[in-house]
C-alpha cells in the first residue's frame, strides 16, 4: 500500500511519477553503497572549505580550539549529508526526478521507500544539532542555538515544503549565506568574540565558491529542471548567462589573496587553485554535454576544498 504525499507537485505528470516511484520504493533492494551514493560525498568540500578558513582565522587572533574546531566541522558535514538526503527525498515524492538524467537518486528511482531516506534525513540533522549543542555548551554562546535552528530550517525548505525557494531561483544566495559567510564567520565567533574584516571577506570568497558549484550543476539540469516545472536561476536566467555567472563565481574568490597578499605571505600558495579553477572555466564555457559539466563540478569542488585549506592556513601562519 502506498503513502501519498499532499505536498508534491500539482502536476498529473509529476503526482503519477511520485506515487510510481513510493509503490517502488516500498519493496526495491538496495547495499550500503547506494545510501553512501545517496549521501554525494562530492558535496562534502563545500562544508569543509568554510570551517578551515573560520578556523585559519580564530588561529590568527589567537582563539583557536581544536575542539570547538572540530565540532563546527561535524556540524556543517552532518548538515549537508542531511541536505543531501532531504533533496533527494524532496526532489523524488514531488516526481521532480523523474525527469533527471545522470546518476539515480534513492528515492527518485524507485529503489528506496521515501519514507527510509526522509529519516535518514531527519537522523543526520538531528546529529548536526547534537553536535551544534556540543559546541555551545563548551563555548558557552548560547545565541548560537538560534543559528543552528534557522541553518536546519533552510536546509528542509531548499527541495521541501509547499513552496521550496530552490525551486524559486533563490537556492545560490541561500547558498552563499550559509556555506560561505555564516559557517566561516560562525567557526570564528564560537572560538572568539572578536569580528575582523578578514572573516566577512573571506566567508563571501568561500561562499562564491559553494555558488560555482550549484550554478554549475543547475546549469546541466537546465533542460530536466524545465521539463519538471522547476525554476532554479539557471532555468530564470538562461544557459548563456548561467555560463557567465558560473565565471564570475569562480574569478571573485581570488579577490581574497590580491586584497591580502601584501599582509600575508601565505596567500601565494592560494593561487595554486587556479590550477583547477581555469580548466574549470574554459570547459564550462565550451561544454556541449552533461558529462563535461559532471566534470566541472569535479573540478569545481576540488577548487573549493583548496581554497578554503590553503586560505585557512595563509590566515593562520
């Protein structure tokens, strides 16, 4: 018997694809590497990069915790695999994934009950806020939990609810926000009281990063986003005009080490990024297929993953 979901899509098509994919799901087999795939551990950098530039910075003022380093960083992994989890099955019982190309997703391919993935959503988002309180209780900044509460919020409400802002075109400034500015400002403020200029900026150089790759993989979902009635900025603004704001997202950062190069001798290894951010630029600029923008989105996080390490560390040493 199948479990009907009152907040999918209003489209026949899409309503006749979920309660498909549910009734599937209900008996499909499926190995632990299938919730590992579910789980997109390619996203991963994108939690990382911030915390080791918060955590570059509160080593730079003189504040930093190991532990409370730490701790921030579970939150934002346990945070994102839980986003993961959420998208897919947000995406999969609104039928959205019906429409999708490129590797299946749990509950959109119909081998997993959506119930199984939304608990597995639910679980990690309940270990991010375990984690959070952890770290509040040590820190002792207790106005943190607000931040925390608001961070599970956007997270469900990016695919879920009746009206998710990701299908909205809003996801890359969400994005921006929360995987730039308040997780690197945030690891600093928890180990530090003290604001500087260089945490503000740096957050927005991490978070254009996060930006690249979604804009990047909405720019590859462009012709499925639009056949499933799902409005992303890519959809909005077109393939042309993604491309280019996909450059500008990828160039800003570098914004970061000219500013500071003068100050901080580190900020040299920065460049090293280019490395994978140029390649990154010219393919998306000539990509004809999806898997050559599956490739930018590799190229892409392993850019985000090194600027925020090596940013990290030209702030601390």
């Amino acid at each position: 018997m199948s479990t009907k979901n009152p907040k999918r899509s209003g489209n026949p098509a899409l309503r006749a694809a979920a309660d498909d994919l549910i009734e599937a799901g209900e008996t499909a087999h499926v190995t632990w590497r299938d919730w590992v795939s579910g789980a997109r551990l390619r996203t991963l950098p994108l939690a990382i990069a911030p915390v080791a530039v918060g955590a570059g910075i509160a080593h730079m003022l003189q504040a930093f915790s190991l532990t409370l380093s730490l701790l921030a960083l579970a939150v934002a992994l346990l945070l994102q695999i839980g986003v993961n989890y959420a998208n897919d099955y947000s995406d999969g019982v609104r039928g959205t994934d019906a429409f999708r190309v490129g590797p299946a997703r749990l509950t959109g391919s119909g081998r997993v009950n959506p119930k199984h993935v939304l608990t597995l959503a639910l679980v990690f988002f309940g270990l991010a806020a375990v984690a959070g309180l952890a770290a509040v209780v040590i820190s002792g900044r207790w106005w943190f939990l607000a931040v925390g509460v608001v961070a599970i919020i956007a997270a469900w409400f990016y695919t879920g609810g009746k009206r998710p802002y990701g299908y909205a075109g809003l996801g890359e400034l969400v994005v921006f926000v929360f995987f730039g500015i308040v997780a690197t400002v945030g690891t600093v403020w928890l180990q530090t009281e003290i604001s500087n200029q260089e945490m503000w900026v740096a957050g927005a150089g991490v978070g254009f990063f996060a930006v690249a790759v979604l804009v990047v993989n909405n720019l590859r979902d462009i012709p499925t986003d639009r056949a499933a009635g799902k409005r992303t900025l890519a959809v909005r603004i077109g393939e042309r005009w993604t491309r280019v704001l996909y450059v500008v997202c990828m160039v800003l950062p570098f914004a970061v080490p000219l500013l500071y190069g003068w100050a901080y001798s580190g900020m040299l290894l920065v460049w090293f990024v280019l490395a994978a951010a140029i390649p990154a630029i010219i393919i998306t600029l000539t990509a004809r297929t999806a898997r050559e923008l599956i490739i930018v989105l590799q190229l892409t996080s392993f850019a985000a993953l090194g600027y925020g390490l090596l940013l990290g560390a030209a702030f601390a040493f």
